[in-house]
C-alpha cells in the first residue's frame, strides 16, 4: 500500500480529491465567516466535530459503546466555567483544566466498563450521564442549578481576546485540526492497531499480548477528555450555560453525527457533525420536531446507511471506479 | 405518615418492578435491551386518557383496550423493525440504538399528538382519599399497587402453567432446542416484546392519575426501571420486583428524609455502584462476557 511520494507532484496527483474537497470547504468556510450567524454554525460544527471524534475513537474504533458523552461535554464545561469565573484562571488554561477532570472522570468510569458487555455498557454510560444531569441541576450552590450560569469569560491568548464567533472560528478551527492529527496518529499507531484489535476480538487480542482492559480505558479516557474539551469550548463560545444543554438527547445527537458521518473514518466525524448541524439549524423553525429528526437520522442509518455518509461516498467511488475500469477492458 | 410512605414505596415499586419485568422478559427472550420501555408507559398513559377522559369509555375498558394495543405496538417493533435489524447483519449496539429512535419517535410523536403539556387524568373513584388506620390515602394509588400485583401474579401464573408460557420459557433457554420440538420461536420473541410493552402501557394508565399524563414521564420511569432489573440480576422476572421495590423505598425515604433534590442522583450512583462490585444482581444473572 505504501508509496513513496518524493516529487510534490505525486503528492498532488495521489491526494487530488482530499485537496480539491478541502479548497472548496474553505471557500464555503470563508463565505460563511462573513456573517455572524453562519460563522455560529461554523464554530458549533468544531465543537461537535471534536467531541464526536471522541466518540468514534471509542465507538468505532474500540467496539465500546457511550450513551453518555453529554456527561462528559458538561464536566469539560461547567469545570472551566467554574475555574474561570470563581477563581479568575484564564479561560484557555481552564479549558485545558475542564477536559483534564472529563478525562478522570472517563478513567473513573472506564474501570468498570471495561468489563461489561454492550448491554451494561450502555446502561451503566446512561446512568452516568443521568448522574451528573442530575447533580448539575441539584447543585445549586455550585452550578446555580436549572437557571444555568451567564457572563462566562471569552478566551484570550497573547493578549488577543476571540469575542465574536467569527474570531472564535480560527481558535477551534486549530483545535479540530490538533485534534483530527491527533486521531490518524493515533489510529495508524501500536495503540490505534490495538484498539482496532480489541474491537474485532478481544479474546484473540488478549491471546496476542494485548491488555485488552488497558486499552478499553484508554480508549475511553480519550474519549472524555475530547467529549470534556468540546463541551468546554461550547461554554466560553456561547457564554450561558445550563443543565438543558446536558440532557441525554445531547448524547444521542453525538451518537446521531457519528453513525451519519460514519463510524472508523477519519472524515467521518466531521462530515457528520457538520451535516447534522447544518439541518438541525436549518430546521430552527420546527424545533419542537427536532429529536423526530435524530430519530429519523439513526433510523435511515441502521437501515440504509451502514456506514454512514463516507461508506456510501466510497461505495459510489469504488462503483465509478469498476465502471471505468471495465470501459478500458473493453476497449482494450 | 411512615404507612402513607411505605405505600407510597411500594406503588413506586410495583411500578418499577412490572416496568423492569419487561426489561428482563426481553433480555431473556431474545438477548436485547429495548430502552424504549418507559416510552411505552407513555404511550399507554396517554391512550388511557383518551379512551378514558375523552372517548368515555369505563375505566376497566380503557385499560383492556391499551393493553391490547400496547401489545400490538411491542409485537411490531420486535416483528419488524428490530428482526429485520438483526436480519442485515447489525450488532447488538445498533438495536440499542433503534430502541433509542423509537423512544424519541413515540415522545415526540406524542407531543404532535397530545400537546407539550401536562394533561390532568380525571379521578377514577370519584373519592378523593380513602381511610386505612387512620390514614388519607389516595385511592390511585392503592389501584397502581394492585394493578401492579395483579399483574405480576398473572404473568407469573402465563410463565409457569400455561402452554405458550412455558414454550417462551423453552425458547429463552435454548432457541435451537425449542425450534426442533416445534416451538415457533419467532413468535414468542415478539411475544416477549409485546408482553413487556403490555405491562408498560397497562401500568401507564394507572399512574397518570397519580403523577399527570406528559411526554417525558416515562423516561425517568424507564431508567429507574432498568436500574430495578439491574440490581434484581438482569433477565430475572423476579429479581426486577425486587430490585424495583428497593427503589421505590430508597427514593420515598431518601426524599422523605433527607433529601429530594438528589434521590434521582442516589438511585443512579447505586446502580452504577451495583453495576460495579455486584455486576450479576441480586439473583446472580450472568452477564459478564
């Protein structure tokens, strides 16, 4: 599989589409930025794209399932909300902070998970996300309960503060980018092989020397610390946060963008996020209909969509590909 | 005031308990989980208040009515959504997650159907509390805990003596065994489903009168009632009586006595304890890989 690409021509030519697809998203991504609005989506669509990589390093690639991400998106938030208003620290280190407590709390759980089968899983990962919902909106001396939590600090770096959500773009935009890297090098490294290898068959993982545990527990610490870090980014974007952002219809929307996107890609999380995203605001005015829309999303998944948009994308490529090998057949 | 609470326990428990039944009936007919379970109890709680508050037909006709199409609705999910899941190859996961759908589905298609708030569930005795030693009890409350008896000892007796009972039992046990005796396993796959979505419904109805009909009501129900199936030892009928009467008295003391603003908090931190250090339930369930 492997080939040498020395010349930058060959790099070109063997990455022509990635590159054509990435000069015509910049291009929408540059027209959106002119507006404030359109430049909101923009951000939400890094946010989600982040925390839904999370999840595909532990769904998709590790075979484990979470119904509770939000659990983990408000730790990431309420913790750098809280470090930043109570005790002044600056917002870009709190953020840091935030997804630093989701990963311990992802560890915390990922003890026992690790030793479930999927059934449990799902219900001990609901549970938990119930839990803290439930500790958010109680715990009104810290987290001002269901009346949320208002004037959250803008992050600034080096002086420079991102105040608008067109500002705010470059500033996830460098995240999402640090955070795809951070997922291939991972996936096409010893760990990422391992995890690939505990969700085919952790039996004959753990045969071949792998701690098929260790790496359940790892693969779910990323998964929080991702999940913490977009949900801490989500809180100093918006500046308002509480517990109704936090609900389980937040988990199932991530497990929605994963599936759409498809599950074991790198693009996938971020097609997906950004497909949902872009319908769930398009259909703004129909908000009451929104969960009919997820639920209409994973159905047509499960049903027709396997392997959500990119498997249908390669599936049509590899399709055009055998037509036009076969036309060189012919004529030959 | 201690007999109103332990009432108020145990009407809690035989809610959770028939509710997780269901979870168990499932589990064991046919290895899943449906999370749509407190949907179900939804749907039942509204279909009662239409037959019951609009249409003005008797109470016990109502009932029977939802039941029926209650078992319909399980029967048709397990017949044709999840078989022809299953039938293209999908993991469990993804029935996980289609239950989910259907759970999103049914709130919000309630909500297009029943309005966004909460509906009253007329009286059904016309008394508004009844007198046990010296105590004002609300007489709903007395009928969830019998309907909820009534029941759990009407499926005990389907289970143990009758014949497609006892075909369900075969089935779960070994479904290429049961299969080669004649049993037509399919059929009491779906029947688990349609059973399970029965008790949900059935119980449905008698407690809108008592918490008020609405489009979330059930979910909060329905993980309480996983949580119940949990810590009886998951796929165990009666284990999830057990499981939901400790539930049902952990959430009416703790908010009796120490706190209400947690109790859904303790309810969740205990399942995921027992989850933890008693994976297998109080009737030692397997299910650890």
């Amino acid at each position: 599989m492997q080939t040498l690409n020395t010349t930058p021509g060959g790099f070109l030519k063997k990455n022509r589409y990635t590159l054509i697809v990435l000069l015509i998203l910049a291009c929408v991504a540059a027209w959106m930025l002119q507006e404030r609005y359109l430049s909101m989506i923009l951000d939400y669509i890094c946010i989600y794209t982040i925390a839904v990589t999370g999840l595909d390093i532990l769904f998709g690639y590790t075979g484990q399932v979470s119904f509770g991400q939000a659990g983990f998106y408000a730790i990431g938030a309420y913790t750098s909300t809280l470090l930043s208003i109570n005790l002044g620290i600056p917002p870009i280190l709190s953020i840091l902070l935030g997804a630093a407590l989701a990963l311990l709390f992802g560890i915390l759980i990922a003890f026992p998970a690790s030793r479930l089968v999927k059934h449990f899983l799902s219900l001990l990962t609901i549970a938990f996300g119930q839990m803290v919902y439930t500790y958010i909106v109680g715990a009104a001396w810290l987290t001002r309960g269901p009346s949320g939590i208002t004037g959250i600090p803008k992050v600034s770096l080096f002086g420079y503060t991102f105040k608008g959500y067109q500002s705010y773009f470059w500033l996830v935009l460098v995240a999402v980018v640090l955070v795809l890297l951070m997922k291939r090098n991972i996936i096409n490294s010893r760990v990422g092989r391992a995890f690939i290898a505990v969700r085919e068959n952790p039996h004959a993982a753990a045969g071949m020397g792998i701690n098929v545990a260790k790496y359940k527990i790892m693969a779910f610490g990323i998964s929080a610390f991702l999940a913490g870090l977009a949900g801490a980014f989500y809180a100093h974007m918006v500046g308002f946060i509480s517990p109704d952002t936090f609900t389980s219809t937040q988990s199932n929307m991530f497990m929605t963008m994963l599936l759409f996107g498809g599950i074991a890609t790198i693009s996938g999380s971020l097609i997906g996020a950004a497909i949902i995203t872009v319908i769930t605001e398009l259909l703004q005015s129909f908000a009451s209909a929104q969960t009919l829309v997820y639920a209409g999303f994973i159905l047509v998944v499960l049903f027709f969509l396997p392997n959500g948009v990119v498997g249908m994308w390669d599936k049509a490529r590899a399709m055009f590909l055998k037509k036009r090998l076969g036309k060189k057949e012919v004529a030959s | 005031m201690l007999l109103t609470l332990v009432i108020g326990a145990l009407m809690l428990g035989s809610i959770y308990g028939l509710v997780g039944m269901g979870y168990g009936l499932i589990y064991k007919a046919s290895g899943l989980m449906s999370l749509a379970q407190g949907d179900m109890l939804m749907i039942g709680a509204f279909l009662g208040l239409t037959f019951y508050k609009i249409l003005g037909l008797p109470f016990i006709v109502s009932l029977l009515l939802v039941m029926v199409i209650m078992f319909a609705l399980g029967m048709f999910i397990e017949r044709v959504l999840v078989t022809s899941l299953l039938a293209k190859g999908a993991q469990t996961v993804y029935v996980i997650l289609c239950t989910i759908a259907i759970s999103m589905l049914l709130q919000n298609g309630a909500m297009f159907a029943w309005g966004s708030n909460v509906m009253q569930f007329p009286s059904i005795f016309g008394v508004s509390s009844v007198n046990i030693l010296g105590y004002e009890i609300l007489p709903e409350r007395l009928l969830a805990l019998g309907v909820g008896i009534v029941c759990m000892l009407a499926l005990h007796f389907f289970m143990q003596k009758s014949k497609f009972g006892t075909s369900m039992r075969a089935a779960a046990q070994d479904e290429m065994a049961a299969s080669t005796l004649g049993i037509n396993v399919p059929r009491t796959k779906g029947a688990a489903w349609g059973i399970a979505s029965m008790l949900a419904g059935s119980i449905g109805v008698v407690v809108g009168p008592i918490f008020g009909v609405y489009t979330a009501m059930g979910s909060l129900i329905g993980q309480k009632a996983f949580a119940s199936a949990v810590v009886g030892g998951y796929g165990n009928m009666y284990g999830a009586i057990v499981g939901g009467i400790f539930f049902g008295f952990v959430e009416t003391f703790v908010s009796a006595y120490v706190t209400s603003l947690y109790k859904d908090f303790i309810s969740f931190a205990i399942l995921i304890i027992v989850m933890i250090f008693m994976p297998t339930g109080l009737f030692k369930e397997q299910v650890m890989e």
